[in-house]
C-alpha cells in the first residue's frame, strides 16, 4: 500500500481532516456504500502494477479455468482474461459492492468467460479441482483461519494447478495494520510457510522493491 498515499493525497487529506481515513480504508476488507465504491475504483486503479508484476510471474497457458479470490472490482479479471485465450475466469468477492463492480466492469463478457458471485476464501463455492489457477490480490490479509482458507484453495486446484498470492505489504508492523481493521500482513517467508503446511508443493517467493512480493504454490 506505499504508493497508495500519494496517488490519491488530495483525497486523503480530505478524509483524514474529516476523521475518515480510518473508515476508508477499512473498506479494503469489504467496500460498503459509496465510500466502497470510491474504493473499488482506487483498487482498480492503484494495484496495476503489483498485479501485472505478480501475473508476469505465471507460466500461462491457453484455455485455463481460473479463479481470483477478493476479486474486489474486476479489473484483475480482464488481465487474467488477457493472459490465457480462450480461459474463463470466475470471481469472488464477499462484499456486494465488489461483485456489482466487477460484473460492471466486465460486463462484455460476463456469463460468457468471466462469472462472478459473492462468497468467502473459508467455503469456496465450487467444485473440487475446477481450476488452473488461483490468485488472491491483496486480499490474504483478512483472511479468516487462514489454514483453512488455503485448504479450501487446494482443494478446488486442479493437480498441477497454481496459487499465486500477491501483496504489497510484507512487513508485520506495517502500519497499516492499525489503520485497517481486521488486517494482517504477513511476510513472504511466512506465506510460504503456510503454503508449504497446506501441503502446496515447488513454493516459489518473488520480491520486488520496494514491497512487492508473490508467492506461488503448486498442487
């Protein structure tokens, strides 16, 4: 989240004199009302290069089936869309805000490549081995029972199938752990850790100045 207060200073200065920063920021967890909307359009828009860096990671191929996990606004649907020809990609997200966003934004091809409904990473709404590919996008860290969540992942990854998790914030103090309620951050070490115990297997850690990290499990 570094460079998330100076793309948007003039509006966070606004927030902050009206004691709303906090709030606005906790929409990250779930965006709600019009405050949530802001959000999604700022998540859209800020989290583009973190995602392409993370995504530029992954060995595509055509026709995958995958699922993007906290899918928030859509955006990370279109480039996953990009990436694989002829895939259709599912989103999640457990916010209502979200999954009308998303929808909108991908609205060309929804129903058709990309589908997209409400849910949580605790009981993922689909089939055992359904997809190619999972991605959570600074997402993890409002996971709950996060050992159960990555269960969940495993078991709708087809054999072979990846996770990427990818976060900017990789510092356990990280302040915006106080700002956001409800939030951890993680380092890479330990996410690999806790893919490593959820039996993923070939974990990968890739990190980039000045925060970025993904790291990638294979089922």
């Amino acid at each position: 989240m570094s460079e998330k207060s100076s793309t948007f200073a003039p509006e966070f200065k606004q927030l902050n004199g009206m004691g709303l920063l906090k709030s606005f920021f906790t929409n990250c967890a779930c965006p709600k009302g019009r405050m949530g909307l802001f959000m999604l359009k700022f998540m859209n828009k800020c989290h583009a290069p973190l995602t392409n860096w993370g995504l530029d990671l992954i060995p595509f191929q055509d026709g995958w089936t995958m699922l993007d996990i906290g899918c928030g606004g859509g955006a990370t649907l279109q480039r996953l869309l990009k990436r694989s020809d002829g895939s259709h990609v599912y989103g999640l997200d457990i916010s209502e805000e979200s999954v009308a966003k998303a929808r909108e934004v991908n609205a060309d091809v929804l129903g058709e490549r990309v589908f997209v409904e409400q849910g949580s990473a605790a009981n993922l709404p689909f089939k055992n081995e359904q997809f190619d590919l999972v991605t959570a996008v600074e997402t993890i860290y409002f996971w709950p029972n996060l050992s159960g969540c990555l269960q969940e992942v495993r078991r709708v990854l087809k054999p072979g199938g990846r996770f990427a998790i990818i976060v900017e914030e990789v510092d356990t103090n990280s302040k915006w752990t106080s700002v956001v309620e409800g939030m951890t951050a993680y380092t890479p070490e330990q996410l690999k850790g806790f893919l490593d115990e959820a039996g993923f297997r070939q974990t990968e850690v890739h990190c980039k100045k000045p925060s970025y990290a993904t790291v990638i499990g294979v089922k």
